[in-house]
C-alpha cells in the first residue's frame, strides 16, 4: 500500500514540475510566435493591397455584432482598402483566409494563409496548377457583397463553400467596421 501511494506521489511531482516547466516555456516563446504571425499577417496584408502604404490593426473588441469567425481586421491608412482574417472549417478546421476589401466594396484580393485541408480535394484552392482552382479563387476578385457569378469547386465542394462562407463573413465586418460602404 505504501508502495501505491509513494508512486502516486512521486508521479504528481512529476507532472508538476513538467507542467511548470512547460509555462515557463510558453512564458517565453509566446510573445517571439504573436510577434512572428503579426509580421505574418502584416506581409499577407501587403501581398494582398500591393500598393499600400502602411496598415494599422483594428481593435475588433469595440465592434458588437461581429462574425466569429473574424479573427483579425486591418484597415489600409491611405485609404486603398481593409483586409480581414478569418478562420473557419473547410473539409478540416484551421482553414486560414484572408480578404482584401476597397473602401468602394469590391473584393481587392484574397489569400488562403493556412489550412489542413485534404491534399488532392481541398488543397485544390491552394494548387496555383490547378486551373479550375485559380478560376474559382480569382473570380471573387472585383465581386461586391453579392459574389454574383461565385460558385463553388466541384471536387472541392466544402472546402470552397468554407471560403465562400469566410468572405461573406468579411463583407459583413467590412459593413460593421467601414460604415457599410459596400454595394449591395
């Protein structure tokens, strides 16, 4: 019984001092990841406006109402535009988008940043070979809130009805953060 007890004790121990020295590594790292995926978006932001001049974070807290799958927003200081970044479920989740939006509503550009999606279906989206792909991708491009002529990828059906479902998102933020500017 003594035996019992002193290997629950000594595995506690152990799994305190693994866990306290896990937080003390994440104490560290963390801010180096934040400042890495900030620097992330921020390229992303440039790719997807490629004449802007310089963006500034939206603090998205202040805005009610907004679609969850909004995770970040950023507005173009000249004026060229807004991007947001969603997150949202294709044929997996961390399906990574991000949307470039001109003051006037039209769709600038968009960027898949990430995903898990399965290689041969979903990663299609992301395949620059894939002619259908581009197409599908390319024809948000100058779309307003309405994505008329915006479909879906066949053989890549949930994945490209998730992107579609992430701008819809973003043209819903775009009206909450930009005063509804778009054309409906």
């Amino acid at each position: 019984m003594k035996k019992g007890i002193l290997s629950v004790i000594v595995l506690t121990v152990i799994c305190l001092v693994v866990s306290a020295v896990l937080a003390i590594i994440n104490h560290f790292t963390s801010p180096i990841i934040e400042e890495a995926e900030a620097k992330e978006a921020y390229a992303a932001c440039y790719e997807l406006i490629p004449d802007a001049e310089t963006f500034e974070e939206i603090d998205l807290s202040k805005t009610s109402d907004l679609p969850s799958m909004i995770t970040n927003a950023y507005r173009e200081k000249t004026g060229k535009g807004y991007v947001f970044k969603m997150s949202t479920t294709g044929f997996n989740s961390g399906l990574i988008i991000m949307c470039a939006i001109s003051e006037d509503g039209k769709i600038i550009n968009t960027k898949i940043v990430a995903s898990n999606e399965t290689p041969g279906y979903g990663k299609r989206l992301e395949d620059p070979n894939d002619q259908d792909a581009v197409k599908y991708v390319d024809s948000y491009i100058g779309n307003d809130s309405s994505l008329k002529g915006v479909d879906h990828l066949s053989g890549a059906t949930r994945t490209s009805d998730a992107f579609k479902g992430a701008i819809v998102a973003a043209f819903k933020a775009f009206d909450l953060i930009a005063g509804g500017a778009n054309n409906e």
